[in-house]
C-alpha cells in the first residue's frame, strides 16, 4: 500500500459518519445547543450562519464547532 493509499484510507475512517452536528456553546451561561444532521457542506453553512449571527449580537464568546455525528448502533437517531 503506497503513502497516498495509506492517507486517503486514514482520511476515510475519520471522516466515516452519519452526518455533523453544529454545536453553539455559551460559556458564560453554560448553554449548549446541537443543531442538525447535515451533510459536510450544510453544516459548515450553518455553523457560518450562526458564528454570523452571534457576532452581530456582539456575543463573540459564544463557541461554535461542527463534530461529527453518529447513530446509535440500533439505528435510531
């Protein structure tokens, strides 16, 4: 197996999900809200739409990260 082989299968295993969750964390009430599933591209959309709207509220401590999401092993969301 060649190194580009090697990195492109690594890339696979990290990236295998069922979708990406966008999560809003307010550290200073310590709120956390999970929004979706979406595809890769929709939830980083949706996680700029919200870092857009947070900033316009001058709330720029809030965090906002898209993770990875899994079901659960029966299937069920």
């Amino acid at each position: 197996m060649t190194i580009t082989e090697m990195l492109l299968e690594r890339v696979h295993d990290v990236d295998a999900c069922d979708g990406y969750l966008v999560v809003v964390a307010d550290p200073d009430t310590g709120a956390v809200d999970a929004h979706g599933p979406f595809d890769g591209v929709g939830a980083a959309t949706e996680a700029d739409r919200r870092r857009t709207e947070l900033d316009a509220e001058e709330l720029h401590d809030v965090h906002v990260t898209v993770v990875r999401w899994h079901r659960a092993p029966d299937g069920t969301a």
